[in-house]
C-alpha cells in the first residue's frame, strides 16, 4: 500500500506575525493574513459568538504579558 504525501506550507502573516500552515499553495502569498488580523481589520464583520469573543480577548491578554518580559529582556541585553 502506498502512502500518501501530504505537503504542508507554511506563511506568515503580514499583520500580526503569525505562523500558520495550510496544505494548499497560496496563489499570494503577501496577501494572507490570519483570522485575528481579519477580525481587527474589519472589527464590524465580527459574526462570532460572545463566548469566542471573550475567549480570544483572554487568550491576548495573557500573551501580552509575555511579550512585554520578552523585551524587557532583549532592552536589557542592549544596554
């Protein structure tokens, strides 16, 4: 039996940085951005239930905190 390969590609969003994969190639590239950057871009279109709302607004603020170490640590090394 033959297995199948499955190739993955990986893109970065222009806007938050965001690493993501997908298994199809993107026709533009520069063009894709993730589902959080179109959410902050086109706040009005947000359709999403309150509860992943609340969920992904959690999920920020505690990321936030660990970004701010990170460059206290990196302004650290600089000086």
């Amino acid at each position: 039996m033959k297995k199948k390969f499955q190739r993955f590609y990986e893109y970065k969003c222009t806007i938050t940085e965001e690493v993501f994969q997908t298994t199809r190639s993107a026709p533009n590239p520069s063009e894709l951005m993730s589902v959080r950057a179109y959410y902050q871009l086109h706040s009005d279109h947000d359709d999403r239930p309150e509860a992943i709302k609340k969920q992904v607004q959690q999920q920020e603020e505690e990321v936030k905190p660990v970004e701010e170490m990170k460059e206290e640590v990196e302004d650290d090394k600089t000086v």
